[in-house]
C-alpha cells in the first residue's frame, strides 16, 4: 500500500542509534520500538496514547532509552 509520497515507507539510518546493534524492530501506526542486543528498548513516534512510555503523550522524534 503505498502513499503519495513513499520515501516515508522505507527504511532510514536513525543517527541516534548509530552506535547500537538492533536485534528486533516493532513498529505501530506512528511510532516505533527497537531491541538492542543488550537488551535495551528504544522508542520514538507520534505518542497521541502514550504509547512509547515515556510518561506524556508528546511526540518523541528523538529514540530515548525506555526505563
């Protein structure tokens, strides 16, 4: 299913994570999750529900590490 502007469905380097090796990847409707392979949990995205955890419902554009 595509879109009228498909770039925004392909992947992309994120450079916050540059230095992390990513096991998994989760990915919902505006928002994203990834497993490093120390099994630290990144998140980032849109937020409306509070669905990274990261305590608001603010958009999170940068990965910040989920406690």
């Amino acid at each position: 299913i595509g879109s009228k502007d498909d770039s925004y469905h392909k992947p992309t380097l994120n450079e916050y994570l540059n230095n992390e090796f990513v096991i998994d990847i989760s990915c919902g409707g505006g928002h994203s999750l990834v497993l490093t392979n120390y099994g630290e949990v990144y998140a980032w995205g849109s937020n409306k529900r509070g669905h990274i955890g990261n305590s608001c419902n603010d958009k999170q554009l940068i990965p910040f590490k989920v406690k």
